[in-house]
C-alpha cells in the first residue's frame, strides 16, 4: 500500500520465526530461494516508499504453484525493490534467468535493422506474430503498491506522450472506466481488451486495486501497435499482425518503443533502466528486454512427438495456449514465443524465435509426410 | 483538481525526490526517519485530492457517506497499529455494487478503527444500522437463552435453524491486517480455550492446512467446510493473504456447535442442528459462548466489546450482537406472493440463498434471518426472528387454504437504553 508501510513496524515486534510463512506445498521461485536467515534479515528493511519484504513475496505464499509455469512468485513496488532485497531477489534472478549473476550486464539492442529474415514464417502455419514489452516509468511506483494518484499521473503521461505518435503509429487512447459499450465490444473483437485481472498470480499482489480507474488501451488506426496503460506494469507495449512476417512486426515495434521514450524523455520523465537489470518490470521474470515475442503456430504432428518439449528447450522457446499465460493449448495450435528476457538483447531473443519456429515449421511439414525429424533435432543453443 | 497536479508531475524530475535522500541510503534500505521524511515528500507531491476513489458507478455505504472533505482529514491518519483508511475502503473503492445486498464497502483492520476514523464509520454505521448513533447510543447485549418464547417451529415448514456470530481477540488486529504471528496467535489462544469445553460441547479442531483427505470430505460431507474465500468483497479486504495458514475448523462431537477460526473474523461461532428447535439451537449458543469467553479470560484474553458498538468485528454490518439468526423454510406459495417482500420488511427479515450471502434463493426454500445486528439484544433479535418466522408459516398455512393474509405492522425500532 503507499506513502509508506509503517504497518510493518508492528509486525517487527514478533520474532522472525513467528513470522515465517509456510512454505512447505509451495513450488515457486521465491519458495526455493528464501529461508528464514533471508526473511530474518530482510523484514527490517523498507524501500523508500515503504515497500516491504512481506509485501515483495505475498504473492509467492498465496499462491503455491502453477500448474503450467514455474511461477517467480515475488514482484516489486518500486524501482529500488531490487536493490534493497537483493539478497532475495539477485538468486531468484539467477534462478529465473538462466544462472545470470548480479555482476553480470545486460545489452540493449532495439535496432531492427539486426535481424536476419524473419519476414517469410508460412502463413499456412503461422497464423499470427507479436512482440511485446513493458516499460516503467522512473519515479513512479509500480502497479502492486502505487497510490490512485500515482497511476493517474502514469496513465496522463502516457496520454499525452501517445498522442503525439505520427503517420502510421497514430492512435487514439481508450480509457477502460469511460468506454462506451460499442468501444468495448470493438476492443473484444480485435482481441485488444485486457480485462481485470482474474490470475490469483496478480489479484494477490495488488495489481488489481481500484479497477478500472487510471488503465486503458491506446492502439494506432491500422490496430498493429497497442500500449496497455496500468496493467501488470505501468506500459505493455505491443505489435502485432495477422500472418508470419516477424520483421515487420519488429520493425514497428522498435519504430514504436523508440518514439515513445522520446516523447517521455521530452517531458522529462525516463523508463526505469539500468545495466545490469536492463528495463526494470514488476515481475521479476520480465526484467532484461520485457521482451516476449511469439507466434500463434499450428503444429498438431510436432506437439505430439516425444520429443516435442526437448526441442523447445534446445531452441529456448516456451509454448503456451493461445489464451494466454494460464490457458492450456487447444486443437495443436501453439503460442510459440522466447524463453529468456534478461541476459540476452531483443534483437538475439526475436532471432531466436524466427529461427526456431522456422525450424518446427519444417518439422511439421516433414511429419505430415510420415517422414523422420530426429536429424533435424538442433543442439542447445 | 487532479490535472493541476498532474501538470506539476508532469515539469517535474520525480528522481530529485530521491537524490534528497541521499545516494547511499537506497541500498540498505532506509531507515525510518528516512523513509517517514519521503513519504512526506510524496504527500505533498499528492495531495489527498489526487488520490480521491471514483465513486461515481458506486452504491456501497462507503461511497455514500466517503466526501472529498473527509477523505482529505483521514488519509494520512493511522491507527496505533499503523492501519490506513486507504486499506479500510479498498473492498468498497474494488466493489462498487452487489446484485442481491447493499454493501458496507470498509473493514476494520484492528479495534481502534472505528475510533479513529469515525468520522467515515459513524456515518457508515448509522446508514446500515437504521440510524444508531454510536456517539450517543448503547447497545444492549443480553445472550439469557430462557427468556425466548414459542421457539419451536413447525418442522413441515422449517428445515433447519441456525444462530451465528462472531467474536474477536482484544489485542490482536483483524483479518484484513493481522500478520501471519498475529493471526497464529489468533488460533492458540482460540483453540487452547475450546480444547477445556466438556460434556455436550466437547470437541476437536481441524487445522485447514493439516486435515487429510478424509478428514476434509467427511467436514464437506457436513456443511462444515468453509472454503478459500473467493468472493470479491473478501478478497479485496486482504483476508485471504497466506491461505490456509493458521485457519481452521473446530466442531463438538454432537455436530451441533462450531467454530470456525480466522475466516472473515477471528472466531465465527455457531450453532445449528437439523429441524425447527431455535430455542434449543439459542441456549446452546449462548451456553457455548459463555464458556468459551470464560475460558480465554482464564488466561488473560478479552474479546473486544465496548458500550457503544457491542461486539467488534471486521465488517461494521456485524457490530453489536453479529448476530444472524436463521432458519432454512419452505414457503412455496407465500414466496410467489407480491406481498412476500414488504413482509419480510416490515417484520425485519432478510431472505438469502441456501448458499449463503452471495447466492440466490432456488426453488421454495428460503434462508430468513433477521436484518439487525446493532442496536438490539442478542436475545431481542431471536426473538424478533422466531415471532418472525411464526408469522411466515402462519401466511403460508392461511394461503394454503385460500384464506386472506395480512401485511404485519412494521416491528418498532431502537428502545432507549
């Protein structure tokens, strides 16, 4: 909650142990990480904006496991969360992202001109292609603590700054607690409206407190680049378009986000960044590039084969149902995006997943003619 | 009044604020002294207009009584456990209507709530309890089972009687605010006590995270069982943090008198049994929580209770007595009946569900039970329900036999104490 958590005075006046929560059904980053030494150390201490350890890991208590992810189970409030519990959060992050330490710097690379094809994924496979990100912007608090006031002053910033975008990114915001019905349905059809949140993952952290007031959805006139305001984070920022031409919707996804940070960094407000954690998000799972771009892919014949999850994970790509994080896949067509965020740039993650579903692809046509895949099996990237 | 601020935001470098500070305090997090002097800043940088809820799609008593004016003197108030106002209304601001009842819309997180922020919880308080005014009335409480007449109800219309409330542990912070020891504390204390009642009331406690599979199918099997809320309203009020942790369900060997511990409440406490013996189910409630009172003051404990609002509990709609009284009846023509509501009204009855508060009635089964809580006895309310509920049998017998009913007097409001 804001303006300080000096809730979390009384709550020092009861030993650590009698604190301790328990863990012991739960299978989450935070539950493998945290032990009653971190949790002893750590519940002192508070953010600037008074952001506590409690407040870091409800979430991850209330909520198990998943049953299709391994869940972080921890989110911040603020920028400096990762600095004053890192002791917590610097292994959930080696956890999280592939042994990636808290030494190690993260490289940013938005120029699209790096990545090689991408622009002929078969459209008789590939149904759709998304690249999305978040951005915070620096001095406000995230979505799990920040005050009414505080998403406010997000959501009319970013108004203003989108409605300044130009020529093919031009747009109009839609504010989720003013939309006529009509608007509504429009935003359903297109597959545009985020709804509040229903995920335990998100209800437990705060993230849903005082819906619908301050979030909304600005998308340009051709609907191929959206900006969800006030969501998980204060911006998800995303391109899409029916079919299989990646590139192209890189392209407008760095065109976009480059805009957009300039017309912030004019009013003099910057995204939260810095080296070693790149952009900084409320889950710590999407700290690096944010970056998760994927394909809506039909692959009935490779999903079944044995050795379909060893593929994926030799190619770092993650699938999910085509509803999103918690659905399940319906019918062999796949949500098919990157694995990784941080460690590795957008323009490395984007190659990947171009490359990759190119490869199942030609897996699945090579299937459909009764013909072997175990040669084409490629080696961990 | 918020875009004049958002136009100072918008000019301004917010990480000034931070530099302040001080570069190296951010690493170690910072001391209170600190962090009090930045949440300072923050108050300035937004004043309580800025953070004033939408209320305008609203119909809860929060929004009703809640005015900018207010708002802007309570905002930055705590109580001695550091509890905000923001954190009492967040359920109302995430809630802003129910379908079948008006909500309350704020929750206490401690006893000293209601004190320091009544200037939103007296008016709230007035508004859902009939117009008692806790800064110039008291609330009776008398749990003397005896004095309840014609308590037996005919058993062709009345499948099941109930009594219920709640009690909390003077000292311990409710359910929205306690913390996992305090909470924990909450179970000790309750359980250590329950473990003393013998003979009729003797019985055994189920921790929710601790029972095995039978266990739990046979307290389902029982209508025991209370599950995970799901419902919005509780969500919302932060009383689901750390599921199943220190939550539980103690009954008597008889199945006849339960508890239920950290749910909405500290302890809910109830007594049911199959069939229309209400002064049964009453004496028993009463005898149970007497002992049970008795007990924790053996060991130094209180419950939280006080002249003006009764029996403190998490919701304002439970002050006073906490008291539904209620009975599962059939009333397969008078609930067809276009009078049937106006009944209910004037004998201040509510009907529900079968499934509780956030359901609908199916069929021709009602669940009735008395519309009052503060402002009235505990042995006034029964009362009041039984004269009730006798009055309902008594239309759908008259109507049965195609003879006239008659809409009741409305039942008088508060005595004077």
């Amino acid at each position: 909650m804001p303006f300080g958590n000096t809730h979390n005075e009384m709550k020092l006046k009861y030993a650590s142990a009698k604190e301790y929560p328990d863990l012991s059904k739960h299978n989450n980053h935070m539950a493998k990480i945290i032990t009653p030494a971190i949790y002893e150390l750590l519940r002192k201490r508070q953010t600037p904006s008074g952001f506590t350890l409690d407040d870091v890991i409800q979430t991850g208590i209330d909520n198990p496991g998943h049953p299709f992810i391994m869940t972080v189970g921890c989110v911040a409030g603020d920028e400096e969360t990762y600095e004053v519990f890192k002791e917590l959060l610097d292994p959930v992050i080696q956890d999280r992202h592939g042994g990636y330490k808290p030494t190690d710097k993260h490289k940013t690379d938005l120029d699209p001109a790096h990545l090689k094809g991408g622009d002929d994924l078969d459209p008789n496979y590939v149904l759709s292609s998304r690249v999305r990100t978040g951005r915070s912007v620096r001095g406000f608090c995230l979505p799990p603590h920040c005050s009414r006031g505080e998403r406010r002053a997000v959501e009319t910033l970013s108004i203003e700054a989108l409605d300044t975008l130009s020529g093919d990114l031009k747009g109009t915001y839609y504010a989720l607690k003013n939309m006529s019905d009509a608007e509504q349905q429009q935003l359903i059809d297109d597959h545009f409206l985020f709804d509040k949140p229903v995920s335990p993952l998100l209800l437990a952290s705060g993230m849903a407190r005082d819906w619908p007031d301050g979030r909304g959805i600005w998308h340009n006139v051709n609907k191929t680049f959206l900006v969800w305001v006030n969501e998980e984070d204060h911006l998800r920022v995303i391109s899409m378009q029916q079919g299989g031409n990646m590139k192209e919707v890189f392209n407008r996804f760095c065109t976009g986000l480059t805009k957009i940070e300039k017309l912030f960094k004019e009013r003099k407000h910057e995204f939260m960044w810095n080296e070693h954690l790149g952009y900084v998000l409320t889950c710590p799972s999407n700290l690096g590039t944010g970056l998760r771009a994927g394909v809506h892919v039909k692959l009935p014949n490779v999903s079944k084969n044995a050795k379909f999850e060893e593929i994926l994970k030799k190619l770092r790509l993650q699938k999910r149902g085509t509803g999103g994080v918690d659905t399940a896949a319906v019918g062999g067509t796949f949500d098919i995006s990157n694995a990784d965020r941080l460690g590795f740039s957008e323009v490395e993650l984007v190659q990947m997943v171009v490359d990759g579903v190119k490869l199942l692809v030609e897996m699945e046509k090579k299937l459909e003619k009764g013909q072997p895949i175990d040669a084409m099996i490629p080696a961990q990237k | 009044m918020a875009s004049t601020f958002t136009r100072m935001i918008a000019g301004r470098y917010p990480a000034a604020l931070l530099a302040s500070l001080g570069a190296g305090t951010v690493a170690g997090g910072l001391l209170l002294s600190d962090s009090a002097l930045f949440a300072e800043g923050k108050r300035s940088l937004y004043p309580p207009s800025a953070d004033f809820p939408d209320l305008r799609k609203h119909s809860n008593c929060m929004a009703a009584a809640l005015t900018p004016a207010i708002y802007a003197r309570l905002r930055d108030q705590v109580t001695p456990q550091n509890w905000t106002l923001d954190q009492c209304i967040q359920t109302g601001v995430d809630n802003p209507g129910h379908p079948f009842i008006k909500t309350v819309g704020a929750v206490a997180g401690d006893e000293e709530t209601y004190e320091v922020f009544a200037e939103l919880f007296d008016p709230i308080i007035k508004d859902r309890h009939n117009g008692y005014d806790p800064r110039t009335m008291k609330h009776p409480t008398d749990l003397d089972a005896s004095k309840i007449t014609n308590g037996v109800f005919d058993e062709k219309y009345v499948l099941s009687s109930r009594v219920r409330t709640g009690r909390s542990i003077r000292g311990l912070s409710l359910p929205p605010a306690c913390s996992r020891s305090e909470r924990r504390e909450v179970e000790r204390v309750v359980v250590t006590a329950l473990a003393g009642l013998k003979g009729e009331l003797a019985g055994r406690y189920y921790g929710l995270g601790d029972m095995s599979d039978k266990e739990q199918q046979q307290l389902i099997d029982d209508h025991f069982l209370f599950d995970k809320p799901v419902s919005p309203l509780l969500t919302c009020a932060f009383m689901a943090r750390d599921w199943p942790d220190a939550r539980g369900i103690w009954h008597n060997h008889e199945k006849n008198f339960l508890i239920w511990v950290n749910e909405e409440d500290h302890t809910r406490v109830i007594s049911m049994e199959k069939g229309g013996n209400m002064k049964r189910v009453f004496e028993r409630f009463c005898t149970g929580l007497k002992q049970v009172e008795q007990l924790i003051h053996e060991r130094g404990w209180e419950f939280m209770w006080n002249e003006r609002l009764g029996y403190i509990l998490t919701c304002p709609s439970n002050l006073g007595t906490g008291l539904r009284a209620g009975v599962h009846v059939r009333l397969p023509i008078l609930s067809k009946d276009t009078r049937f509501s106006k009944i209910l009204e004037n004998l201040r009855l509510q009907k529900r569900g079968t499934g509780g508060v956030d359901t609908a009635a199916t069929g021709d089964t009602f669940d009735i039970s008395n519309n009052d809580r503060l402002g009235k006895s505990e042995v006034e309310l029964v009362q009041q329900l039984v004269d009730g509920v006798n009055y309902l049998i008594d239309c759908e017998k008259k109507l049965e036999k195609g003879q006239e009913i008659k809409v009741p007097f409305p039942v008088a409001q508060f005595k004077k104490y």
